[in-house]
C-alpha cells in the first residue's frame, strides 16, 4: 500500500469511531472497524451473540484484510487492525485462529504505520446493540490491546481523554504538522 496508514485503537466507547469522523470531516481517508459491521450484519441475520460462532474472529479478519487492501494511497487512518482481533480473542478466551496469525504475519511487512494511537477511555462504556461491556471489563479489553500492540513491536502515542478537538488536533499534529 503506497502512502501511510495509521491505526486508531482503544477500549470499546474511547470515542474512537467520533475522532475517526472528525478527521474524515478534516478531509482525511478513514477505514471503519470491521468487528462493529460484522456483529451488526450477524444480528441482522437473527444471531443474537455472534462472538459466540467459531466463525466470528475469521469474519473479522477478512473484513479487515479486504478493508486495508481497498484503501487508497496517501494518509489513511484505521479504526482498529488485526493486532485488536488478536486482543479480541484474548478477551473471549478463544485461540487465535490460524487465518488471524497470517494476517499478522503479513502486516508485520510494514503495511501499517509503526505508531498507533491508543485511544483512552472516557471513564465510561455506553452500550449498544453491538457493545455489551461492562466498564470494568473495558478496561480490561483496554489492558490487552496495549499488551498486544506492544508486543507486536507498535510503539503507542496516548491520545487521552479530552474533549473531541483536542484528540484529533493530537493526531493531526502528529501525522501532518501543525
């Protein structure tokens, strides 16, 4: 992929979908998160739980690969990467399945900038048809992330909480200048 793709990631409810929105209204490409699709596409199909599918982490993974491949050159932000499906599994109990760990393997290739912005959370979760978290257990979602971009060699640039502005003037002023 030609020109630099950066990665957003976070705690479910940090707002990162908010700040990805802001920096698209700044003129920047974004690329949504894939889990949030998958789950509400499964629901729409009548599955209530769909994390519960051994599919699921699989769904994701395609959604995210077919998403990052369709990206244009130039400055990309992404909410959410496979290293987050990999904390997804972790918080689910589930093994990482086998098409999860090429997918890391092959962005491992630099297709993602070596810098993600880690989203912190607000103080709360609000819950959706696709977010049923409680608090507690975000922090602890947040907690593997952090764990999984570090030991994927990303080095986090903490983008705490704040009121929306300041957050996307934080990564503009990082990605382009300011």
């Amino acid at each position: 992929m030609a020109g630099r793709s950066f990665i957003l990631t976070g705690t479910p409810g940090s707002g990162k979908t908010a700040l990805l929105r802001r920096l698209e209204v700044a003129g920047h490409a974004v690329v949504e998160e894939a889990a949030t699709d998958v789950i509400a596409l499964q629901q729409a199909l009548g599955v209530d739980e769909p994390w519960r599918d051994p599919a699921f982490l699989d769904r994701i993974v395609a959604l995210q690969r077919a998403r990052q491949l369709a990206a244009g050159p130039g400055l990309v932000f992404f909410d959410r990467s496979p290293v987050c499906t990999l904390a997804l599994s972790r918080h689910l109990g589930l093994p990482a399945p086998p098409r999860l760990l090429a997918e890391l393997d092959r962005i491992r290739a630099c297709v993602y900038e070596p810098t993600v912005f880690f989203v912190r959370n607000l103080g709360f979760v609000e819950p959706t048809a696709a977010r049923r978290i409680s608090y507690e257990d975000a922090l602890s979602f947040e907690r593997l992330h952090e764990e999984a971009y570090l030991a994927a060699g990303f080095t986090l640039v903490d983008v705490p909480a704040a009121p929306l502005e300041e957050r996307a003037a934080l990564v503009r002023g990082f990605v382009v200048g300011p």
